[in-house]
C-alpha cells in the first residue's frame, strides 16, 4: 500500500488545534480529538469532500495555492508550511538525491582549525560524520558520538547530558521529521527511525505530531561529568559540496564561566590523550 504522508499530517496537525485556536466557537460533544474536518475546510475556504480525500490519501496533487491555504488553517509555521509544501509535491527540486558520508579532507583540515570550539560534521539523519578534538572530549560521556537522535533517545547519558532534555527531544524528532520530507526514501533514515520508534516511547510519541523543525540558534544547556554546567550557542553550517551535510560550532560567550569549562575540558582530553599514548 502506497503510503500517505501527506494526509497523515494534515490529521496530525489537525488534531493538535482546538477551535479556540483558531477563533472558532466550540458546539455540542465532540467526539475527535482537534479540529473538525469541516472546520479545516472551512477555514481553508476548500471543499470538505476535497479536503477529506486528501486526508484519505484519494487525492495527493492539491495545488500551491491550496497548500497555502491548508498551512495557514491549521497555523502551521515556516517549517511546518515548507514541509507541507514538499509533502504534496509542490516545492520542485527541493528534494535531496543520493548524499554522502565522505567528509572531505578540506572539511576535515577545517574542523581542526576550530581548537577552541566543538566542531564537527552532521548528515540529514543526524549522524556524526567527522568531529574535532574538543567535540569528542565534549560528547564523551555517551558510549557512541555516532548519531546525536541515538544519543539523545536511546543513550542513558542522554537525559543528564541535556540538561533541558524535553526540548532537545522535540527538536531532534522535529528535526528528523523536516528530513523525511526531503529525503523520504533514504535507507539510513528508515533504519533509524525504525529503531527509535521501537525502543523509544517517548520518540515514538513526538513522531507522531508530526512537528517539524529545521534549524534553530537555541543555546545548548549540557551538564559535562567532568567540568560541570554548559551554556553554549552555536552556528549550522550547509556543505556546499556535500548536500545534506551541515557543519556545526558550539561556541561559549567570551569570559564567561562556560568558555573556561571549555578550555578546562580540552585541557583534560588533551592531557588524557597523552597519558593513554
């Protein structure tokens, strides 16, 4: 069976509004949970017969302009709205092809040069591909800095490292969401949220929301075992030669009692280096 994206989250979004919302009186016992279909289709000014064949998955082609009107109905933002956007096909060439793990050597040579700042590289899926000296000293509490979703669901670290670890869930699953609409048929993005949604009940619930999330400047608020409290910003970077990947920096405001954790914490991997060498 074909599978419905499109309309498994118009009824995920629907469902998350109440007619309060929307500026809508509310009317008699409800029996679902959200917003009516008739209501949708009457906010989005298109028939409720239309509307509910999208929802069905019996129509799958609605026009640009419909798009808009459906994002703007159920509140949707400019993630969510782009993400709509691609799920009924409307946004040609916004799709990734075949990406790669290749981190190349420039990109490497790069990431060394960022001494003082985490710095590393990640694919669609949220895969480590390539980190400096300080982004491993700063993820060493997890028994693999291999994908940061498996990290933050499935590690046991995860819950202390993330100190705020509600919000840095809903953003990877958001975020893991954003890239199934760009890249639907990846193989490594299947396994993967097979895997989280198996063993994950809390990443099997944020999933189906269907929020979405693409990049955010939210500070980072970790707890280190080995020098303590974090607050760090950072910065995204896309890899022109290399769609899909993204380079990060994790920096700390100047002077501030996080950049001297940072300093303590490669001092400390360096020196530990040296010892196991």
């Amino acid at each position: 069976m074909t599978e419905n994206h499109l309309g498994e989250f118009l009824r995920a979004r629907r469902a998350a509004l109440r007619p309060r919302d929307v500026g809508m009186a509310s009317h008699g016992v409800r029996r679902v949970a959200g917003l009516r279909r008739e209501e949708v289709a009457v906010l989005a000014g298109v028939n409720v017969d239309y509307y509910t064949r999208l929802e069905q998955g019996r129509e799958r082609h609605p026009s640009a302009s419909v798009v808009d009107a459906l994002g703007q109905a159920l509140r949707l933002d400019a993630d969510a709205h782009a993400h709509l956007h691609r799920l009924a096909g409307t946004v040609p060439g916004d799709r990734f092809g075949p990406t790669t793990d290749r981190v190349s050597p420039a990109l490497r040579q790069l990431l060394d040069g960022y001494p003082g700042a985490p710095a590393f590289v990640v694919d669609l899926t949220l895969d480590i591909l390539a980190g400096n000296a300080l982004a491993d000293a700063l993820h060493s509490p997890f028994e693999r800095a291999d994908n940061l979703a498996r990290m933050v669901f499935l590690d046991p670290a995860g819950r202390q490292f993330y100190t705020r670890w509600g919000d840095t869930a809903q953003t990877t699953a958001g975020h893991l969401r954003q890239a199934a609409g760009l890249a639907p048929d990846a193989p490594r993005l299947r396994a993967l949220l097979h895997a989280l949604t198996e063993h994950s009940a809390d990443f099997a619930r944020l999933w189906d929301t269907h929020a979405v999330h693409g990049k955010t400047l939210d500070a980072k608020h970790l707890l280190h075992p080995d020098v303590g409290h974090l607050t760090l910003t950072y910065q995204a970077f896309d890899v022109r030669d290399a769609p899909g990947q993204q380079l990060v920096v994790y920096q700390a405001a100047p002077g501030s009692p996080s950049a001297d954790a940072l300093a303590l914490l490669g001092s400390l991997h360096a020196t530990s280096d040296r010892t196991a060498g």
